[in-house]
C-alpha cells in the first residue's frame, strides 16, 4: 500500500443573518465611536483657538494702550517745548 499526501478541505458553517447583523452593528458602533471622536477633537481645536485669539487680542489691546499712552506723554512733552 502506498501513503500519499491529502489534502482535507473543511467547509465553514454556513453564516447566519444573526452574524451579518451582529457584525454590520459592530461595524456601526466603531464608525459612531470614531465620528464621536472626530467631534470632540474638533471642539477641543476649536477652544485652543478660541483661547489663542484672545490671548493675542488682550496683547494687542494692551499693545495700543502703551502706545496711545506714549502718544500723549510726546504730545506733552512738545506742548512744553
């Protein structure tokens, strides 16, 4: 008797609608938790924004007060001349 190599196909068991549904859910959950996530990021970027422009809007605010200060103290000075 001679042994030769065999090969074995096994089919898989066939695949329910309970399994397409199950996975079509889990695929929605990951989708709604990245959109979430995208969300989030995009508030948090638009608050550091936010806070960034007023940061430089109080610099500039108080920018122009030093020079309208400095303005006045000049035209004193030359009033005195």
């Amino acid at each position: 008797m001679k042994k030769s190599k065999c090969n074995i196909h096994v089919m898989p068991p066939s695949i329910t609608d309970e399994d397409i549904t199950a996975l079509f859910n889990g695929i929605l959950s990951v989708m709604k938790r990245k959109i979430e996530l995208d969300n989030r990021a995009e508030i948090i970027h638009y608050n550091l924004s936010i806070e960034k422009l007023s940061r430089e809007l109080k610099e500039k605010s108080n920018e122009c007060n030093r020079l309208k200060n400095e303005i006045i103290f000049l035209k004193s000075q030359l009033e005195k001349s």
